[in-house]
C-alpha cells in the first residue's frame, strides 16, 4: 500500500470514527479502533482533532467553548 493510499484510508477511518461517536454507535467505534497499528495511532488521533476543528468551524463559539462543553460532559 503507498502512502497516498494509507493517508487516504486512515482519513476514511477517521471520518467513520468522528460519525460513529456522534451517533453513539460504541461498537462501531471500538471497531474502527480495533483496526489500527500502534503506527496509526497518532496519525488517526491527528486527522480526527483536523476533523472535528473543521465542523467546530461551521458552528457558532469558539474552540475553546467547544472544549469547554466536552471537558463538562466528561465530568459529569
């Protein structure tokens, strides 16, 4: 597999993950985490906080606001 083809399924998995927790679909998300090498690890952490910074954009706050309601759920 070239590099190209690797970048390109990593950001497909990373797209899948961000859907399957918006959705709350668990098992899915396991899955998808379950498919990846220690190598991939980072590079799928990296495209999935790219994501999530891009659709943040299309709503009304800011990052940190974001941010703030996420460390707030975990909390709770």
């Amino acid at each position: 597999m070239n590099s190209v083809t690797r970048t390109t399924d990593l950001s497909l998995r990373s797209i899948a993950l961000v859907r399957a927790l918006g959705t709350g679909d668990e098992i899915e998300a396991a899955h998808i985490l379950g498919t990846l090498s220690p190598e991939q690890t980072l590079g799928m952490l990296v495209q999935t906080a790219q994501i999530v910074v891009t659709m943040q954009r299309s709503l009304p706050g800011s990052i940190d606001s974001l941010c703030d309601q996420l460390e707030a759920g975990v909390r709770r």
